[in-house]
C-alpha cells in the first residue's frame, strides 16, 4: 500500500506539530478539529480542511489524536465520523494514537466493516518530542496495516514498538503513564526538597543516574530544569498535564478493576494526581528557575 495522503483529527497540542511534520514529509495532508482557528493555520502550508471527521475518510491513513475515549468513538463511529465517508473501495488505515483503553479500541473493531483497518498507535515524548519527530510509537495489531503505516511513522517518531494483537500498545502506555505519573510527582518534591536544601539539581541528577532513584526525570546530564519547564511554563500547560494524569490513572484503575489483586498504590495514585494543586505546580516552577506566579 503506497501512503500518498493523510488526515489528521485533533490538532491541538500534540496533533498540531504531528500534522506539520507529516505535511513537511510531502504527504497530502488534511486536518480535521472543532477549533476553526487551529485549522485556518494549516491553510497556509497547503492542507486541506476537514469540517467534519467524514470527510478524512478518503485519505490514506487516518491519524486520531483525540482527547478521549468519548470522543475516539464519535470520531470514528458518530453521524459525521470518519465511517459514515468510508468509499467501499478505497477505506482508509484508522491509527488511534490517543490513549484510550483496548476495551474501547476492540468495541469500536467490532462496529468496523471488515475492510476498514485499525491499529492503535499511542505516543510517547510530550510536546518537544512531537515538534522534533522524536517521539516513541506504540503499535497493537495486524502487522501488515503496522507496516503500511510506517512511512508516516518515521516522520514522526525514533522508535516504533510493536506490542501485539489490537488493544495491547494502550494497555502498555497505560501502564508506562502510571510509573510516568508518579515519576513526575514524586520527583518533583524529592528535587525540590534537594533545592530546599541547597543542592544543584544537576548534580543531585547525576547522583540519582548512578544509584536506585534513577528515572526520567534525572536522564538529563543538565539536571531537570529542562523537562518541568515544559510541564508547568504556565497554568494552561499545567492544567493540561494534570487533566492527562487524571485521565491515565483512572484508565489504570479501570484496568486493574477486571485484575486479580487490589492493587493499593495505583488506586492511592490515582486519589494523589486527582488532588494536585498549585503546591505541585509551585515545586515544579521552582526546579525548572521559573518565577512565581501569584494570582
């Protein structure tokens, strides 16, 4: 299957810079999203515009990066979703790199005809990640779709993983997002504890890289300034990531409702990201040497 054209729906913080790479890649591109504004943008670098998601269904591959579960279902399954514009000869390959759980995604392959293709591709490396082409793919499915999508793929991320059958890539960055929550939250108040007590970061970082708290946040040699200004260089950048955390933990929770076992610190995590507040986005402006911000 030569991919010549690609339709992306939701580009909002992630999907936005995704598209750009795409169309800077040479595919035909189409973008689709409720913010008229974000889509006027992509006029000027020969996209077309999508009102409704029926009509990405002529492209090649279908990228959906979505918000939620909710609305991964309207996108693809609604009046105006991306079924109702399917050409019976010419159905497009449909990758849901949102995160959402495989229970949804094998709902949804249920309701596909069985010449329409879905993969799920959820995505791993934040905002920087996307805007750079450095972000980790995540693939669950038929090898073959997997492949075909490839090209656009490389366009967009250093590393593609594949997990399995349909469901499994969301189930693994779910999984990834639980110990990525906690990482976040937890190594923001041990560094600003280190700050408290007048250490540098840096070489609290390189400390950590050698012993048993070595994480993410601790992987840049120039300490973690870098990773916690992206997630807190302003209150919309925070509310966003804390609404992501919120949505991840309880997907965990959900996951672990149909396990054996009790899982108490997930279930714990779960309460914790849903109390974040401005003490958490106070620690981490303080390790990335943002100011303050008083309301």
């Amino acid at each position: 299957m030569m991919i010549r054209s690609v339709a992306v729906i939701g580009i909002g913080a992630m999907g936005a810079p995704m598209a750009r790479r795409v169309r800077a890649a040479g595919f035909e591109l189409t973008v689709c999203d409720r913010n008229a504004a974000a889509m006027a943008a992509f006029v000027g670098i020969g996209a077309s515009v999508a009102p409704k998601p029926a009509d990405c269904a002529g492209a090649d591959v279908v990228l959906i990066l979505v918000a939620t579960p909710e609305q991964v279902r309207e996108v693809i399954l609604g009046e105006r979703g991306v079924l109702a514009g399917v050409i019976a000869q010419r159905p497009p390959v449909l990758a849901v790199m949102s995160t959402v759980s495989a229970e949804v995604l094998e709902d949804i392959s249920r309701q596909l005809p069985s010449t329409v293709r879905m993969i799920d591709a959820p995505i791993s490396g934040g905002v920087r990640g996307a805007e750079q082409g450095k972000l980790t793919i995540l693939t669950g499915g038929d090898e073959q779709d997997i492949e075909a999508v490839k090209p656009v793929f490389a366009n967009l991320g250093t590393q593609q993983i594949h997990c399995g059958r349909l469901g499994t890539a969301q189930s693994t960055k779910i999984i990834n997002n639980v110990l990525g929550c906690s990482i976040a939250v937890i190594a923001g108040e041990a560094y600003r504890l280190a700050i408290e007590r007048g250490l540098d970061s840096a070489r609290v970082s390189r400390v950590l890289e050698a012993c048993s708290g070595r994480c993410i946040r601790s992987k840049d040699p120039d300490g973690p300034q870098a990773g916690y200004a992206e997630l807190a260089h302003d209150r919309n950048a925070y509310a966003g990531i804390a609404a992501i955390m919120r949505k991840d933990l309880g997907l965990a929770v959900e996951m672990v409702s149909h396990a054996n076992g009790e899982y108490p610190a997930i279930r714990a995590l779960k309460t914790l990201i849903e109390s974040l507040g401005d003490e958490t986005f106070d620690n981490w402006r303080r390790i990335a040497e943002l100011p303050a911000v008083c309301d």
